[in-house]
C-alpha cells in the first residue's frame, strides 16, 4: 500500500460534527507545518512531485478530489477523498498528483517538515532514479 487512509475522531454533535488531528497520537508525526490550497479552477492539477524527507497528510475539508500516488516501481494507487473526517498519509519517496477536484474542494495538508524547496523533486525521471537508490 502507498497510501493509507486513516480516520480522524469524528465527534457527531446536533450545532456541527468536529474532527480533531492530533500529531503522535492520529496524525503518525509531529506536524511542522500546516497549508492549504483552494479556489481551484476545473481541470487543474495540484502536486506533481515527490518529498525526499517530508510525510504528509492530505485531507479533504471540503468537496472531493482525487489523489494518484505512485512508488516509482510501477505502483499506484488512486484515493478518492471527500470526508473531511479523513486523512491520506503520504510518506516519503511517493510521487502524487491531485486532480479532479469538485467546485468549492478545499485541500488541507498536515506536513512533518518546514518548507525547504531541495527536498522536492519535480522531475518525474529523477524521482524514478531516487527511489532506486533510496527507497
């Protein structure tokens, strides 16, 4: 499996459901940093790229898209997202993609890293290479 889906505590209440991420405890690292994405137009992707030292979790907060996640050696899987009492993990060396994403889609990434623009890989061929060497 390359992705995991793990479910968030959903707390059922009559004023609104809460969900709650709590890192070490539902979310499997300390969270460093937390982003969103939104606003965004049909037909668009988001993603396209790997982390070489960053774990993440993806949530669907609002509306639905999907998330291909590919293991460079031949791997992948597509996970539909569109409960906001879900997370995908995503660990490192795993290339993703997000598309598909329904009007009002709002994406919400828990991140075990700062942002550091070398620990990406944008290229898909030198994904391929790294995880040969390194996953």
């Amino acid at each position: 499996m390359i992705g995991r889906i793990i479910n968030l505590p959903k707390i059922v209440d009559p004023r609104g459901n809460l969900t709650v991420a709590e890192q070490m405890k539902n979310i499997p690292f300390e969270i460093a940093r937390v982003y969103w994405t939104y606003d965004i137009p049909s037909g668009e992707r988001r993603g396209g790229h790997a982390h070489r030292t960053c774990e993440e979790i993806v949530i669907a907060v609002s509306g639905s898209f999907d998330v291909i996640v590919d293991d460079g050696h031949g791997g992948k899987e597509v996970h539909h997202l569109n409960h906001p009492y879900q997370g995908l993990y995503i660990g490192t060396g795993v290339w993703r993609t997000l598309e598909d994403f329904s009007s009002g889609a709002v994406c919400l990434v828990l991140a075990s890293e700062l942002f550091d623009e070398d620990e990406y890989i944008y290229d898909y061929n030198e994904f391929e290479e790294y995880v040969k060497t390194n996953v």
